[in-house]
C-alpha cells in the first residue's frame, strides 16, 4: 500500500492558493482517512480527509514560495513539495463585500448558530474565491487548455482579501430596488471609488443587506422565482 497522487507532481509550481490533490492508496480500494497538513506553515494544524474506495480528493492550503506537503495514511507518509507564485499577469479579480451607509454593520442573514459577522463574511468570501480558482484551474486542465486560471487580488502578505466597501446607499433604499438597479448603482458607485487599479480588475462583489422574509401564512416557496419573491436587495448579475 502506498500514496500516490494523479493530478499534481512533486516539485510543481502553481498559482494556486487552495490547489487540489486527487490520489489513491495504491491496490486498497478500502475506506478510510488520510491526514494532510502543509509542515511550511507555522502553527499549520492536519487536516483529516475521507478515502472512499482506495481514492482521495484533499484541498490544501499553500503559502507564496515553497511548501512541504505531508500526506499520511496508517503507516505511509508522502511528502509532496509545491511551489505558489504570482503570475506576471497585471489582471485579477478583486473581491468586495457591500455594506450600506447608514445602520448596516455588515452582519448577513443565517442560521441563529452561524456566525454572521462581517469577518465572517469576508473569510467565507475568499474562501471561495479560492475554491473558484481552484475549480478554474482544474477544468482547463480536463480540456486541454494546461492549470490555467484567474489571480486573485492580495494583501502585502500576498494572501487573497476581501475589502470592505461603505456603500452611501440606505438599507431602506436598497431594499426597494430591484437587482437591475442595484447593480447600475454599485458599478457606478464602484467606479467612481478611491480604488486602485480598475482598469486591471474584475469586481467580484457580495451585498451584506440581502434578505429573505417570509410573511406570516404564505405557503413555503416551491421554487427559486418564489423565494426571490420574498427577498429584499438581491441580485446575481455579471457584465464585463
């Protein structure tokens, strides 16, 4: 028995931050667990994954420069080395979660036992971003095209952020507008900003205020266009 990856090689560079690594445990199609942590990061705590029929998928985090990957099942450790870059590339996508002007402290709608916060949000939004460039990657790489994918804006750590943008927009008046009208506001407001770089950047933006209320004796939605009938500052909308 013995750990062997199918998608990345020891020694690899990647431009990835939360790369994917696809293996197996040899001739052992049985279930179990495997363990990964990345030993180049300091305080860095395992992180225990499923094998299911002799395969695994993990997600680890990496660090700018060299990594050390430990991988260890049962009695076999691999240890994998990655190495992150930034591309060269002056384009990335810039990351922005939206808080209105006036009594919005950028807590976003969730379950009582979630943590709503604004860092909470921020944290669940990279988080995100990276699997999105994580999933980029990866489909290019299905078809042909080699481990192709987006940069992500980053702090001076060269770690992927999300600001925070103080919209002059009331919460009672972005919950009276429709998503067309919400995304005219922003993208206007958004350029005309302090922010760096637009010309390099595609906005990839978050609004804290969206809410789903539900009024009393109204049948549960039975479809998206329901539930979207009963939400207040919403929209899911693109433009280049």
């Amino acid at each position: 028995m013995v750990i062997r990856l199918h998608n990345l090689q020891d020694g690899q560079s990647v431009t990835l931050h939360l790369p994917i690594l696809c293996g197996d445990i040899g001739r052992d199609t049985s279930d179990g667990f495997i363990e990964v942590s990345n030993i180049s990061i300091f305080n860095s705590s395992p992180v225990t994954w499923p094998i299911t029929d002799g395969v695994f998928k993990v997600l680890v985090r990496l660090k700018l420069g060299e990594n050390k990957i430990r991988l260890v099942h049962e009695c076999q450790d691999l240890i994998l080395t990655l190495i992150r870059y930034i591309t060269e590339r002056p384009y990335f996508v810039r990351l922005v979660y939206i808080i209105c002007g006036d009594d919005d402290d950028g807590r976003f709608q969730g379950p009582d036992e979630e943590d709503c916060t604004l860092q909470s949000a921020r944290e669940r939004i990279v988080l995100a971003a990276m699997l999105l460039q994580t999933f980029t990657a990866e489909k290019m790489q299905e078809y042909g095209f080699g481990r192709k994918t987006f940069k992500l804006e980053m702090n001076k750590d060269n770690e992927p952020f999300c600001h925070i943008f103080k919209s002059q927009l009331t919460l009672k008046k972005a919950h009276s507008l429709t998503g067309n009208e919400l995304w005219t506001y922003f993208a206007n407001e958004l350029m005309r900003s302090n922010f760096i770089q637009k010309s390099f950047c595609k906005w990839l933006c978050f609004m804290s205020f969206t809410r789903y209320q539900l009024p009393g004796g109204v049948d549960p939605p039975k479809s998206h266009s329901d539930v979207l009938k009963h939400t207040k500052g919403h929209a899911a909308l693109g433009n280049s």
